[in-house]
C-alpha cells in the first residue's frame, strides 16, 4: 500500500508557543488512519496543519509527493482538489438545503451547469443515506444527518482523501455507530483515504486500521499502529491508559 501523505518534521505552534515538535508519519492510501490522544495535545491543530489552514514553524506535508507547504498557486489548488473536510460542528450554512450545501463546491470549483450540480449532489446525498432529505434545511435535521451531510458536501469534488474532525462528537452511541459503518463503507467500497481526528474509543478500535496518537507531554507521537495490538502490547503509559480508559 504506498502513501497517500506524509508528514515530515514537522514543528507546529502559536507564536512562542510549541505544540508539535518533529511530527512524523505517513498516511497509506486507502487506510482509515485516526490520530488520537488527550485534550491539548494538538490533534486538531494537526489537522488543521495538513489541510493547509495553518503554516507550520518548518516540516513538510507531501501529498503524493508534493509538499502542500511549499506549493503555490495552480500546483497548490491541485493538492486542495485531492481531499475534502468535514469539520466538528458539520459547518453547513443554515439559510442553505442539503442540496445547496452539496453542491455549493462544484458552483464554486467547477463549470458545470446546475442540472449537473444538482444530479451529483443528490447522489452524494444519496451515498451517505440521505435521499429525500435534498430540500431541508440543517435546523431541521438530527446531528448525526448534519454529519452525514457535511461528508456528502466533502465528498461533492470526488476527492480521495477525507480529513473528519470530531465526526460522532456530540451523538447518541447508535448514531455514532451508524456514522462508524458509513465510514467503513465509504473506505472499503470506494477506496476513500480517512484521516480522523477523534476521541472516541469505540471508533477507534472498531474502525480504524492504524493510529497515530499524539502526547501533550511529548508534543509529539508517541504510538503509532493498529489499535488492537497497541491495547494488547503497549507498554508506554500514557498509551495504556488512553486505551484502558479512554484518556491520557
């Protein structure tokens, strides 16, 4: 499996502030990879990071082989293109359908007519479990459909890459089981990379082929693999007890 990313020494922070000191690893195409660790530790940060919204102190983000924070212009839209983001709180606009909000990247990124806008938008929709739901507006949807929508809006340019932040924060634990098998399919059937930045122990060890679990301690990671042999064979101590109980 070759890498869809990587992440090369990178130095993270906020003014004089270090959060991320020498983060490295890298992202396997087709892999759902969560990064994972305590409150403060910069998984968020980090995501941030690799979508481009924040400059690192120095380090490098290679998305097949070009790096995201060196590229400009036509070279960097091309490295945008590869991948979508469905942030915590789904960032849907209110006064906006699912329809609307589905389709409002290809009105921005592409030139294709609103017939054609429309039809790929309600087949995202339709992929995450949400046909007849094209006229109605965020308010009037559960969270878990909010959630299900902003992944259908990401998915709305055909990127190969996910970025999700938080994706079952705030839902029931049925609906976040829900969102884990949609996840899943997505992955498996459509060969979709997901980068995850979560908390949530049932996900993870469900759903998750490797992790990445970064340390507020450290700034930095301190485990990476496949959860289910990090819970049987840790020995660090902060990965044991985020894994006995859910923290670190």
């Amino acid at each position: 499996m070759s890498d869809a990313i990587q992440v090369q020494g990178l130095h993270t922070g906020y003014g004089e502030t270090i959060i991320h000191n020498d983060v490295s690893f890298e992202v396997r195409r087709g892999e759902i990879l969560f990064i994972i660790g305590g409150s403060g530790c910069g998984k968020s940060t980090l995501l941030k990071h690799m979508v481009g919204l924040i400059e690192p102190f120095s380090g490098s983000i290679l998305f097949d082989g070009v790096d995201l924070v060196t590229a400009q212009g036509a070279e960097r839209q091309a490295i945008l293109k590869k991948f979508g983001v469905m942030y915590q709180a789904g960032a849907l606009l209110g006064s906006l359908t699912l329809l609307e909000n589905t389709r409002l990247p290809l009105e921005e990124h592409t030139d294709l007519p609103e017939e054609a806008c429309d039809f790929i938008a309600l087949m995202k929709l339709k992929l995450v479990g949400l046909q007849g739901f094209d006229q109605h507006f965020p308010s009037r949807i559960s969270g878990g459909m909010v959630k299900r929508a902003s992944i259908a809006r990401a998915m709305a340019l055909d990127p190969s890459i996910l970025f999700l932040d938080e994706p079952s924060a705030g839902l029931d634990p049925v609906t976040s089981f829900e969102l884990d098998r949609l996840i899943w399919f997505l992955s498996r059937n459509l060969g979709i990379t997901f980068v995850i930045v979560s908390h949530e122990l049932s996900s993870i060890v469900k759903i998750a082929d490797r992790v990445v679990m970064l340390d507020k301690g450290a700034k930095g990671v301190i485990a990476v693999g496949d959860p289910r042999e990090l819970v049987r064979t840790a020995t660090n101590p902060r990965v044991v007890q985020f894994f006995t109980r859910g923290e670190a």
